[in-house]
C-alpha cells in the first residue's frame, strides 16, 4: 500500500479500534510494485520499505540487485548459460539462420558473407572448390579451406552464431579500423535518382566525354570528346546481379570523403531485358527468349552518417516451403547484425498494411538479386530446412568437424542445465 494512501487513522473509533486490534499492522495487505513510493532525485531508483507496512518487503533490493535476481546469481555461480547460444526458431517454424560474432569492426564482412551464403550457386562452388596443381598459391587455398569451414558451421551447425575468425585471418584485415566496402560490381550513382531502375537505365544510357572529362586518347596522345557506354548482352546476364549504390564520393569542396543519404527507392524485380531495350540495344529487341527478371534476394544497410565511421547490417531473404501451385518464390526475411538475427517476415495484418508500399532506404548501400529462372531452380535454399539432393553439402571431413562441434555444444548444454536443477 503506498504511504500517500496510508495517512494516519487519528480520528474516529472505528480508526481508534482498528489500531488497537492490530498495533503492529501485522494485517496490512503487502505493498504492490506498480504503485510503491519512490524518492525522487539521485535516489530515484532506490526503492526504500514503507515505515509503517511490516509487510513491506521491496527494500531488500530484490527487484534491482542482491540475491533475489536468481539468473544473475545463477550466472555468477555457473557462469554463461550456453542455451542461451542455442539456434532459436523462426515466425515459419524453422530454425533461424546463423549469425557471426564481430570481430572488431568486421561487420561489412560479416554482411557480406550473410548474403552470398544463402545463394545456392556460390555455396556449391565453394564447396567443390579443390586447388589445382601448381596453380594456387597458399594463401589462397587457406582462403577457400577456411571458407568452406564457416559455410559448414553456418549451415549445419547447433549454435546461435560461430566465429569468422579463421577466415577473416586469412585477409589483410584491419580489425580496429573500420572496413571500407571494397567490391566489385555494378556500380550506380545515386545523385538526382529516385529508383535502382532509374539508376540502371542511366548506367546503360551512353554518357558524353567532353570539356574537362574528355577521354585521353593514348593513340593521338590528346584528349579527345568521346562517349562512353557500357556494354550488356541480354543472352549473357549473369545469374546474380550485384548492385553498388555509389553512397561514398568524394567532396572536392571539403577535401575529404562523405556518404550520400539520398532516399533511394529499391525495386524488388528488375527486367533487366526491358532496362536494355529503353537503352537501345537492338539484340534486346530481337532476342526471343524470356525476359531476364531478376528477384531482390538480399541487401547491405550501412548504418552512420559518415563514410568513415557507421556499422554494416545485411536483410536476406530465405526461401520457405510452398505450396506446389505456387508459382511465386515465397521469402522469409531475415535481418543479420553480426551474431544476432532476427525475424523481419511480416504478418499478413502487416503486409496488408504495407501493400503496395515501395522499399525506401537511405541507408541501403549494395543490393544483390538473382535471376528469376536461377531462384526458381534452387539458387536460394533453405539452408535449415532442405535436405534434398539441391542442398550443397560439405566435404565430409568438414561435415565430421562440424558433428563434433555440435556434439560437444549439446554436452555443454545438458551439463549446465544439471547443474543449474542440482540433478
């Protein structure tokens, strides 16, 4: 009972009886937290007993530190609870894919890694990678071998999130200073464009080289006007697409780097057939075949106002289970902040709400998508759920590293959890 509520009974003999019934208020219904005084000011958060309630118990501290907060205790005496890194299930009932531990500014690698590891093709070619004779060097091999480990821990592995930090050793990674995104790729500017497909179709578009960007012709020794144009083959699109936001340029004004943070609408499907009919490429026209659709499968956030300090998450779809007369690939998104995940798949109330709406970012910094005819066929798995014969699988000393892993993982587990109940 708060004190406010409790004044003195001074006055009248029901008060004056009641008092005496009870001198030492041993009957006073015990104090509830909602509504328990507090001291205002630097003791605001120090709850203190009611004067007058025997029954007042919130002093003891039980409710901010001491031996009533069991888990701490528990932590304290047995330390971290490994179940707490056991892989935790999704809104779809499967398991949630896997994060990575940062290592210390890695987080663009870590993103990167996310969203090439969900793409089937690449998983696979990791996966029969072996080195040729007197072809690969060292460290390279160590690359791929180190890879194809992750892989095999990311993709069968019993634990919430592994460490990268075998593959990460096998780069000139700084992991104090933070990593500038080095890829290569399709890169767009951004500047005065509303959509990715409003960037492309500039891209494709043939830009003049004149006044101070005229082209230096080596052949005349001169600068010389000149177009520049890039150069795509409908037939010879590759079956992911990456796409560079160009967020980062160069101020000459304040002579030094900066990001972007121009709004940008992102497309889910591209018709990059359709892109390179409005950019005048006859073969477009002619060609017969299927247009080359291609699906937003995942993306990297940069998070920061700044191009030299801000932090790298990555959004991945992964496919689910459909029905067969579903002829759409249906998704479930996934946000990847190194170790920890979470589930972004909407509800139906909330895709409802957002239908129609368009993806808008300014943080959004590479995009990949995948071929339509490529996803269809298998290149974005369910690495938690398929087990079929399109699931790449691990060599099998990769598969026995990773069974060992989880054997001892689950040791861990069971130890712990005896401990904690006395068994």
């Amino acid at each position: 009972m708060p004190r406010a509520k409790r004044k003195r009974e001074s006055e009248g003999g029901a008060a004056r009886d009641k008092r005496l019934a009870d001198p030492y208020l041993l009957q006073t219904p015990p104090c509830r937290f909602s509504d328990h005084h507090r001291k205002k000011g630097k003791t605001v958060n120090v709850l203190r007993n009611c004067a007058d309630n025997p029954n007042c118990l919130y002093g003891l501290g039980e409710r901010q530190k001491g031996v009533w907060q069991a888990n701490k205790l528990i932590r304290r005496v047995f330390g971290d609870d490994p179940r707490e890194r056991r892989r935790g299930f999704a809104k779809s009932g499967g398991k949630m894919p896997c994060g990575l531990r940062n290592l210390g500014a890695t987080c663009y690698l870590n993103s990167m890694l996310q969203c090439l590891f969900v793409n089937l093709p690449f998983r696979r070619a990791v996966y029969e990678w072996e080195p040729k004779e007197q072809s690969v060097n060292k460290e390279q091999e160590l690359q791929m071998r180190a890879l194809q480990k992750l892989f095999a821990q990311m993709q069968l592995g019993h634990e919430s999130y592994y460490d990268p930090t075998e593959f990460a050793s096998t780069f000139s990674l700084n992991n104090v200073l933070q990593q500038d995104a080095q890829v290569k790729s399709l890169s767009l500017n951004i500047k005065g464009y509303k959509s990715v497909e409003d960037c492309i179709e500039s891209y494709l578009s043939g830009e003049v080289l004149e006044g101070e960007n005229k082209y230096f012709c080596e052949h005349c020794d001169a600068k010389q006007c000149a177009e520049r144009f890039l150069e795509l083959k409908p037939r010879a699109l590759p079956p992911t697409l990456m796409v560079q936001l160009m967020r980062f340029v160069y101020d000459a004004n304040a002579g030094r780097k900066k990001k972007l943070t121009d709004m940008i609408e992102i497309n889910e499907t591209l018709n990059m057939t359709e892109l390179l009919r409005r950019s005048g490429d006859t073969e477009a026209f002619n060609d017969k075949t299927d247009d080359a659709i291609y699906r937003l499968s995942g993306y990297l956030n940069h998070r920061g106002k700044s191009a030299h300090v801000g932090h790298y998450t990555a959004s991945v779809a992964y496919p689910k289970t459909v029905d067969d007369d579903d002829t759409e690939l249906a998704v479930d998104w996934f946000e990847f902040d190194d170790a920890v995940v979470s589930d972004a798949t909407k509800t139906d109330a909330e895709k409802e709400r957002s239908h129609g709406k368009k993806i808008r970012s300014r943080d959004i910094y590479m995009l990949l998508y995948v071929r339509d005819d490529v996803a269809n066929a298998g290149a974005l798995v369910d690495p938690n759920t398929s087990t079929g014969n399109d699931e790449p699988q691990p060599s099998q000393e990769y598969l026995d590293g990773v069974l060992a892993l989880n054997t001892a993982f689950d040791a861990e587990v069971d130890e712990y959890a005896s401990k904690v109940s006395g068994g």
